[in-house]
C-alpha cells in the first residue's frame, strides 16, 4: 500500500510556556498516523519535549531526538514524534516541555504502518549545525529495508525568522515560518528504492545554523502473500489438476 499525505492536515504553533496546543488542519480517520517535529529552546541545555499527547490519538512516542546545539545563541534541540490515529476526527495535540519557548509542526498521513513505538520505524538519524551552512540536511544511520516509504524531515532554529525551503522532491507539509521565538518546518518524500540510506534537506535564507533529523516510517501491511500451486490427482485417476487447470494425460 502506498502512503499518502492526509491532504490540508497540517498545523503549527509557537509559545513561551508549556503547554501549548497544536491544531492539525483536517480530519483524520483511523490508522492515518500523525506526525510531529517539535523544538524548545533555552539559554542553557536543559530544554526538551517532555510530552505530546493528542485528541483521536493514540500514545506518541519520541522516534528520534538531536543533541542539544547552540544556535544563533541559545541552544536548541529538536525530535520528531508519531502515534497513529485511533479514531476519527481532527487532532488537537498538546505539548509539553521543559526549557525556554518552543514551537512545533505537524501533520498526518495514510498508509503507513500503525505499530506505537520504534515498530513503526525503519531508520533515523540527525545533524546540527551551529552557523555558516544555509544549506540543512540531515543521513539517517542506516539503511531502508523496504522500498517506497515515507521519508519525514524535521528541521528546527532557535527563532532567527527564517522561511525554510525543502529540498528536491521534498514537499513542506507544515511549518511555523519567520518566528523569533523558534522556527520548525515538516517536509515528506518517497523514499525510492531499498537498501541505503536516506537523506532530508533543503535550505535556509541565512547561515545562523540549524538542528534537523529524519525518520523514514514503514508501510501499513507487508510483502503480499505468495502463491503455491495446489497439485491434485483427479478421483477418476485420468488426469491432475494444478490450480485451476485439468492436465491430461498423467
């Protein structure tokens, strides 16, 4: 099955003190999975996503998190978070963390798999980058294992204005543009072929540094099943049967 974007299923939100609420832009019904890049900030390195939990949601978990990164000044650290949809409607997530301001980006989509946890996930990894690279992307740390899956880039700035742009092929599902307080952007892809590894990126208007990291989530269901021919000799011992077909003559 091939997974697709929950169409106008994006939304993003920014505050100072936890919790806030992030309000995605369309229903979604169940077995869409949701997905959340999040990113809190602070003046010393303390700050993380807590929690996020969600109306018609099932429990989120934290797929994949950077390091902590001193970005234009303040450090800054990002994680990407999922959970399936458990019933039908609009989700309202609402996050928690410790830390300074934070803002995050979400988005659902349909097709995938709907395990809660690292089930749902075939590979991850992260990079930062503290100045001088208006260019972001971030390799995950090991190989597919399966082709045609959702690539998921999450990219995060400690509040420099920026608007990011998605990388070739790359499609920003949501994104929380030109804040001061704390900037994050969702983008998807197919990931192609199996049996490398996977990249997300894009590019910013200014080189004050960035933190991304992407996940590559699996396809609802698995390999269709095989066939095996059925081999039967007929009662009146004149012939064999392989499948449907009469064979004459055994």
């Amino acid at each position: 099955m091939a997974w697709s974007p929950v169409t106008g299923s994006g939304g993003h939100a920014e505050h100072a003190s936890s919790p806030f609420t992030v309000t995605l832009g369309a229903a979604c019904v169940v077995d869409d999975r949701v997905i959340v890049t999040a990113s809190p900030n602070a003046g010393t390195p303390v700050e993380a996503i807590t929690g996020i939990t969600g109306t018609f949601c099932g429990t989120f978990t934290k797929d994949v998190e950077s390091a902590n990164t001193i970005v234009g000044g303040l450090d800054c650290r990002n994680s990407i978070w999922s959970a399936p949809v458990t019933s039908n409607g609009t989700p309202v997530l609402t996050i928690t963390w410790v830390g300074g301001a934070c803002s995050a980006s979400a988005a659902a989509y349909r097709g995938l798999d709907n395990s809660v946890g690292a089930g749902a996930v075939d590979a991850t990894g992260t990079s930062t980058n503290t100045g001088g690279n208006t260019n972001w992307s971030a390799t995950t740390s090991g190989s597919t294992t399966a082709a045609n899956e959702l690539i998921i880039g999450g990219y995060a700035d400690d509040g420099e204005g920026e608007t990011p742009t998605a990388g070739s092929g790359f499609t920003i599902d949501a994104a929380n543009n030109g804040s001061s307080i704390s900037v994050t952007a969702l983008e998807s892809k197919d990931s192609g072929a199996s049996g490398s590894t996977k990249t997300a990126d894009g590019s910013t208007g200014s080189n004050s540094g960035w933190v991304v990291c992407v996940a590559v989530y699996k396809l609802s269901g698995g390999a269709p099943p095989s066939f095996t021919p059925v081999f039967r000799k007929t009662l009146s011992g004149i012939g064999t049967k392989i499948g449907s077909r009469q064979v004459h003559g055994w």
